[in-house]
C-alpha cells in the first residue's frame, strides 16, 4: 500500500489531491497510477476514503455540474465531461438538470453574451451562433427553437 521509497500512502496522496478540489474515484485511480501504486492498494485504499466519506463521486457529481452551468455550458457537453471522467449514466442523470426551459434559458444568455441581444437576419451569421451554441453542448433542437 505505500510506495517504494517515498512513504507517502496511497491515502495521504489521495487526501492531497482531494484536498485541492473533488475528484471521481476514476480519475482519482487514473492519477495514482501515474505515481507506481499497485491497483489492488489504490482500490483498497478510495474504498476506505468513500467510506470515510472523503471521496464521493455523488458529490463530485452535483459539485460539477454546478460549475459547468455556471459557466454557461449545455446538458451535451456537461453530460461528456463527466462520463470520461468515469461517473455513472445513473449519476448523470440525478444531478443534470431536466428542465428545457432551464437549458433554453441558459442558451439564450450565452447568446447575448457573445452576440448581443439582436438575433441577426443574416443566415450566415445565424449559423455562427448556432455553431457556437451547439459547441458549448447545447442540442441542434434547442438552438433551433432559440432562433425560431
């Protein structure tokens, strides 16, 4: 359970990056790895932080997402991230918001934000903000129903 050498347990690592923000288990596995733990000893050692309750993918979950809202991305995008970074679909689905009117709203202030509050006439134009909308995870359905 400890590393050669260094006398850091695979717990102290795992306190320490859990110390500076939330992680998965996942990604909390994938970065002890990367410093030579053996993966009987990591999975060991996050089962005892998850009993501990120092490590919760259900609260990394709700954490992450409110960040990602906040920062104005859509329920694609957010959805992506969070699968790569090893959450369950169960998960996903309990903390990402429903709500279309949410999402539509949502959309509509990182329009005006980039683009001002005119929606343009233009097709071309229209298909930059489309772009950029979708880009940042929203659907083709929800984009088109912004600009109809």
């Amino acid at each position: 359970m400890q590393k050669v050498g260094t006398g850091l347990s695979i717990r102290n690592v795992a306190m320490n990056l859990l110390a500076r923000r939330e992680h998965s288990a996942y990604e909390l596995k994938q970065k002890l790895k990367l410093r030579d733990f053996d993966v009987a000893g990591i999975d060991a050692a996050l089962e005892l932080l998850q009993q501990d309750r120092l490590q919760s993918d259900s609260r990394f979950t709700e954490n992450y997402v409110h960040h990602r809202v906040n920062a104005g991305f859509g329920p694609i995008k957010i959805r992506h991230e969070l699968r790569q970074k090893g959450v369950g679909v169960d998960l996903v689905d309990e903390y990402l918001p429903r709500s279309n009117r949410q999402w539509d709203a949502l959309m509509e202030r990182q329009r005006i934000k980039k683009f001002g509050q005119e929606i343009p006439a233009d097709y071309p134009l229209r298909m930059k903000q489309a772009r950029f909308l979708q880009n940042r995870g929203f659907s083709p359905e929800a984009v088109m129903r912004l600009f109809r």
